[in-house]
C-alpha cells in the first residue's frame, strides 16, 4: 500500500495515476463498439433490449423472493412436527401478529391510547 502512495517529483502519487490511467483504458475500450445507438422510438431495438431485461429481472426478482421463503420456512415447518415445539411456534406466531397489530393501530391512530406527558 505504501507503493501506492509514494508521491513522485511531480507532485502526484502513484495510486492517482494507476486510477487515471485503468479509467483512460476503460474509456477506450468502451469507444472501440462499432454499435451505435439505435434506439429509434418505442420499437427500437434497444427497448426490445429493454424489455427483455425487465422480463429476466422480474424472473430474477421472484426466483430469489421464492427461495428465501422457502429458506426461512422450511425449519419452522421442521419445529411444526413436534407436538411441544409447536405450540411454541404457534405462540410466538400469535404474539408477534398481536404486537404488530398494537403497534399499527397504535400508529394509526386506531386505538384510544393516549400518551400524558410527565411535565
């Protein structure tokens, strides 16, 4: 890391010009496409592109929501087997649907809870 940081005589460190230089190249390779932009309205081919890209997100998006669910049930589904741990489940299943249902109301405005101030 030192290596990096070495200033040279003319005032600027290594790291700086390593950072100007990797971003002239990338720069450079971006200009060598022969593509040009075609994007001529709705039906270009860059929106088909576009759309394509939507459609394998929204995939993306449903694939990765579908395995986290199924990775954060399957061991409460486990716990569900046993008789005793499953009344547990199921009691800390109707406490938390009962705080988060006080807490909403709450926050609403639902409830007649009203909050007096010590002062």
């Amino acid at each position: 890391m030192e290596d990096f940081l070495q200033v040279y005589p003319n005032g600027y460190s290594r790291f700086v010009i390593l950072g100007a230089v990797s971003f002239g190249l990338a720069l450079f390779l971006i200009g060598l496409d022969d593509q040009k932009a075609l994007a001529l309205g709705p039906e270009g081919p860059l929106m088909e592109e576009f759309w394509e890209n939507v459609r394998r997100y929204a995939l993306y998006a449903l694939t990765v929501s579908t395995g986290a669910i199924y990775t954060i049930f399957l061991p409460i589904f486990e716990l569900l087997k046993n008789p005793i741990s499953a009344l547990l489940v199921l009691t800390i299943l109707a406490g938390a649907i009962f705080i988060v249902s006080q807490v909403l109301s709450a926050m609403v405005g639902v409830s007649d809870f009203t909050y007096d101030y010590g002062y």
